[in-house]
C-alpha cells in the first residue's frame, strides 16, 4: 500500500507541477510582463541621457517624436540610394552615412497567406526606426572622417546584388580619402570594405566602428517569458566565449553593458530575425549595449569600436566588417559560424535552458521533414522515434500496470478483509506485489521522461523559423500557431465569429495565449486520447486521488487548447502510440481494458 500511495503521489506532483508550469507561462507570465512594463517606464528617468552620454563619437541624432510619418518614400528622403535586390532581400541603402535602413526579407510573409514581406530595417522618421551604420572615429582630424550623416559618392555599380557589388567612396578635402566596397551574398550577410589613404604630409589615428540601432521598442516584442528578445552578444576570446542576453524589458535598467572581446558579435535579436555587427575575429574590439533617452525616443543601440590604427602619410589600411540582417535559420546560422569562425553563432536562436535536449530533437524533426517534405509528418516520425527509443522503459512500465489492474480484485478483497487493519493492509498488499513481481513506481518513469520532450519541443515550435508558417495537412496551415478550429463555429459550418460577442469574445476564440474555452479538434481529440490512456491504467485506490485524476483530462483538454498546433499533433499522437502499446501488452496478461469493453457493448448491440 505504502509503494502504492507513493506510485500515485508521485504521478499526483508531476501532473500538478505541469499544470503550474502551464499556469506560469500562460498566466503569471503576461502578469509579470506588465508589471516589468510598468518598472520600465518608471526607470525610463534613470536611462541614459543624450546630452550627457559619451556616445561613441558621430552618434545620429534621433528624430523627433513629433515628426513620425507613415510615409516610407517620404522618411527615405532626397538623399540618393542604392537599390538592395537579392534572394532574399529587398531594400536600399542611403548614401547619407551609409546606412541600411530600408530591408525587407521576401521570403518571409507578416501574415500567412498575405504577399506583404517581412520588414526588418525602416528608416529614421518612421516610428520604431530600425538600422544600421557603419563609420569611422578620430581625435583632431583635420577635415573630419566619415559619420552618420556624412554623404558618400557612388562611384561603382548601380544596384547591390550577390553579383555587383557597389563602390563608394568620400574625400574630407584633407588629405584622407575613403573607398568603401559593399558586397552581400544570397543569404543575409553584407560585407563592407573600407580602404583608407592618407594622402596629407601628417599621421592620423583612427578606428572603424558599427552600430545597430532601433529607435523605440514595439509594444509586440519581449513581452514572451520563455523567449529572449533584445540585445544579444559573444563576447570573450578564443576558447573562452560566452553569451550574452539583455532583454528589452531590462536594458533601461543596465544603460550601458560594455565588453572587451577578440572578435565574437552583437547585436538586436527578436523572435524570428537578427541584425548583429561582425567585426574580423582576430581584432580586439570594445563593444557595448546602450540604452538612451533622444529627443523623447527610447534609444537601444548596439555597438562595436574597432582597434585604433595609424596610417602614415602615403599609406593606407584596410578595414572589414559585417552586418547579418535577416532570419535566423538554423542552417544559415551555423553556415556562417563554421565559414567565417563566428562563435556561438547559431544560439542567436532561443534554444533555451534545455539546449542539449531542443537543438538536436530540432535537428531530428528537420532531418526528417527533409525526408518526408511535412513538418507535421516529421513531428510524427519523431514521436515514433522517441517510443522506439524508451520502448523497453514503457514496456516495463506497461507490464506493472496491466499487472496491478489484474490484481484489482485481490487489492479489493484485502482492503475488504483487513479494513480495520491499515498496517496489515499494507504488509498484505506488498507481499502480493512481490509474489507477482510488480514495481508501482515503474508506471511514473515515462511520465517524468516525457516532460523535458515536452517542453523541447515546445521551444522548437515556437523560436525556430523553419517551423513558422509550416503546414500539416487539411485546415492545419501553421504548427507553429493554435488550431484554428474553433467549437462555437462546429469547426468551421456556422459562419459566424464567437469573438464578436460582448465580454465573452475573448474566451471564445483562441488566440494563442492565456485560457481560452474555444476549444479545436486537435485539443478534444488529445483530451479523448488522454482520458482513454488514464481509463486503461488501474484506478486510484484512493476516492479523493480518483476524482482529481478523472478531471485531469478535462483540465489539461482547456490548458493544451492554446499551445501550437504542432505540439498537440506531437502529444496526441503520443498518447496514441501509448494506447495501442499498452492494449497489446494487457491482452498479453489478459488485463481488463476499456477498449475490449466498448467493443464487446458494440457486439452485444448488434446481437
């Protein structure tokens, strides 16, 4: 009896810390977020001011709150530009400071099904501006050297494409002349190359820097628990890199992060997309993480300070840098750290703190959507895979229990016999156990096992690009988001829209966050996948522990109903391969199964 209670105890407190869990992210998170919100604005007075700040020299000024247009041709400006068309991108850079502030990533869309692509860069004078620059700094240069609103010459090429790289170049008319080389390949990444020649009678000391800056934070981004949004960085040197993170909530809290790193990165990451500066990985560079109040706009910045170098008259030097701009594949990722050095370069992506359990189940998922050409498929393979691997762990566990649902009777009759005798209960209950070598906490192993599957596959659903917008089959479009069916439109023949209704709207319809009641297929067939697994296991011995466990699928049917649709493709189709598992294996000890009963009623009808 003893092991027993222990057996449902333990189940009691996994099931238990699941459903915080899930209360924690999709209740007590949002919460939290608003409370951070609030600190936020109340330590907006302790940012950075702009007046004050040594910024990193030829800082651009930020535009006036007031003036924010919605007219893109019109916040692009007079100042001539160079078209960006590739693959993957399309934009242009201003010759004023070089900036690329006008991006979008065209095989992306904003909205399923929508042509509009994602926009990643927009430029100073829109709302929520987001670029970057690139430039040089110097004491006492005569004629100065090149900044934000320097305004470059083209003087090669005419469009930017992975096959015709641009020229520019700019004279200070004091004897320093600068040629810049702008390149960008099929992906995202832009290489900048700047040629310096003194052509004075005097040494001058200078040194390249780079800045990613997006002037205000959207209200949709780093209000996610479980997800990183904001600055992002390797810092360190060879063999002892180390990542850093500041979340956008907590960057006006640190105004200024800075760090001393041989080569590594930086940048502003958000869900899906990176923009991040590349300097060479042999160069010492100081790089920082700023957060400042310009002009009413909440600044971040991200930055990197080049070595200092001289160049002696009739001499010149010659800089490299780089700016990925684009989606976070895991493909492209790791391309780029392997090809150019970069480390730590793929976890730009949120592999979170189960990282040696999320990138490789990622790894397999994506191995096996190359095989099959269906993410969904892929989950179904992988669920398969993971049975096959704990396959002589769930036998076991499926063995203990179709055996002490045999025993049920004689469980039955001792509790019958010995009612006034607790002690001697559990003596005769334990020498049944081991006469019938049973072990009652064997039934609880799968469980603890499959919830850091759980939730690393969770993570793989919701931070990996490859899996947004990714189609299963029939009306599942995207895994990445909730079923779209809905119970209030009989999935889909009533055409109507539940969320119109007066307060109760926003519980009818499943918008992918907190609880909802607009429960979907996906959900209910999960909630009867998980009611028949726990009708096929024996019931509580205890009548209070059966009435919670007889909830449970009810409970947890309402709290999956707001997880990715991948996610409940991936448990429904679990519990699926459980059932069919444990009915092979209780007919092998001829066990009573809810599965035979039903069929045997169907039978009997028929007669």
């Amino acid at each position: 009896m003893k092991n027993e209670n222990t057996r449902n105890m333990v189940i009691f407190v996994v099931a238990t810390a699941v459903i915080l869990i899930l209360y924690q992210i999709f209740i007590l998170g949002p919460q939290a977020e608003q409370q951070r919100a609030a600190a936020e604005a109340a330590a907006a007075s302790q940012t950075v001011d702009a007046a004050s700040e040594p910024a990193l020299p030829g800082a651009a000024p930020a535009e006036s709150a007031a003036v924010f247009t919605e007219d893109r041709s019109e916040a692009l400006g007079t100042v001539a530009r160079v078209p960006i068309q590739t693959g993957s991108l399309r934009g242009s850079m201003s010759l004023q400071g070089g900036r690329i502030d006008d991006l979008f990533l065209t095989q992306y869309e904003e909205v399923q099904g929508e042509p509009a692509p994602v926009e990643l860069f927009r430029p100073a004078g829109m709302e929520h501006a987001f670029l970057a620059q690139f430039g040089w700094t110097g004491q006492n240069i005569a004629g100065g050297v090149p900044g934000p609103n320097t305004v470059w010459r083209l003087t090669d090429g005419s469009t930017l494409t992975p096959s015709t790289p641009v020229t520019l170049t700019w004279d200070n008319g004091q004897g320093l002349r600068f040629t810049r080389v702008v390149s960008v390949d099929e992906n995202y990444m832009f290489t900048l190359t700047d040629t310096v020649a003194n052509l004075g009678t005097t040494p001058i000391v200078i040194a390249p820097y780079g800045r990613i800056e997006r002037q205000g934070v959207p209200e949709t981004l780093g209000k996610n628990q479980i997800l990183h949004e904001g600055g992002i960085g390797t810092f360190g040197e060879p063999g002892g890199y180390t990542t850093t993170q500041l979340k956008y909530g907590d960057w006006t809290k640190k105004p200024r992060e800075q760090f001393e790193s041989i080569g590594g990165w930086l940048g502003i990451t958000d869900k899906y997309w990176l923009a991040a500066l590349i300097p060479d990985q042999n160069e010492t560079v100081e790089a920082e993480f700023v957060a400042r109040d310009a002009n009413g706009l909440q600044m971040r910045e991200a930055r990197l300070l080049g070595e200092a170098r001289t160049i002696n008259p009739g001499r010149q030097i010659t800089e490299e840098q780089r700016l990925f701009a684009g989606a976070k594949r895991n493909e492209i990722l790791a391309g780029y750290e392997k090809e150019l050095g970069l480390p730590r370069f793929v976890y730009a992506i949120d592999w979170g703190f189960l990282f040696f359990l999320t990138r490789p189940i990622f790894l397999l998922v994506h191995f096996f959507q190359g095989l099959v050409g269906n993410f969904g498929v892929a989950i179904l393979l992988l669920t398969l895979t993971i049975k096959l691997i704990m396959f002589p762990l769930a036998n076991k566990s499926y063995e203990s229990l179709s055996k002490m649902r045999k025993l049920q009777p004689q469980m039955e009759k001792i509790k019958t016999q010995f009612k006034d005798d607790p002690q001697k209960q559990q003596q005769e209950t334990m020498a049944l156990y081991q006469r019938e070598k049973i072990n009652p906490l064997a039934g609880c192993l799968p469980i603890l096992v499959q919830i850091p599957v759980f939730y690393a596959l969770y993570k793989v659903l919701f931070v990996t690009i490859e899996m947004r917008h990714a189609p299963f089959f029939g009306w599942i479009r995207d895994l990445s988001a909730p079923d779209p069916t809905n119970i209030w439109t009989l999935f889909g023949l009533i055409p109507w829209d539940p969320g119109s209704i007066p307060l109760l709207g926003s519980l009818l319809v499943n918008s992918g966050g907190g609880f909802t009641l607009g429960l979907s297929v996906l959900a209910i067939f999960y909630g009867f996948t998980m009611w028949l697994q726990q009708a096929m296991n024996p019931p509580m011995p205890d009548p209070v522990q059966r009435q919670i466990f007889a909830w449970m699928p009810v409970i947890f049917t309402f709290i999956m109903a707001v997880f990715p649709a991948g996610l409940l493709v991936y448990w429904a189709w679990n519990n699926v391969l459980s059932i069919a598992q444990q009915y092979f294996i209780m007919n092998r000890f001829g066990a009573e199964n809810p599965i035979d009963d039903f069929i045997a009623k169907l039978k009997s009808k028929a007669a």
